[in-house]
C-alpha cells in the first residue's frame, strides 16, 4: 500500500510503499480511494513552529 511519510523534519512528505499493516481479530482495513486534508496535515507539510515542537520524527 502506498503511504505519505515525515521521514525527517523539514518541509514535505515522501509518498512511499509500505506493507499493509497486520490486523489483528478486532480491527478493520479499509481501503481508500479518496481522501481530504485537515488543517494539521497543512502543519505537518510544511513543518511549522507547532508541527516542530508536536510531531515526532525519525532522527
């Protein structure tokens, strides 16, 4: 399945391939043809002072 990323700190997401997440005997996998974007997704993409200080990344 393909994924947006914060690899590291900074401006931008990656668009990756990732493997599908185990589910295990009381969760769901949905499938997503579409999807919005909030506020905090604007944030994170362009790692302002709040993403910086909130969001946790690989170092």
């Amino acid at each position: 399945m393909r994924a947006l990323v914060k690899e590291a700190p900074g401006e931008g997401l990656t668009l990756k391939d990732v493997p599908e997440p185990e589910i295990g005997p009381d969760d769901v996998l949905i499938r997503v043809h579409r999807t919005g974007i909030c506020g905090t997704d604007i944030h994170i993409w362009s790692w302002d002072a709040w993403a910086a200080r909130t969001v946790p990344t690989p170092s």
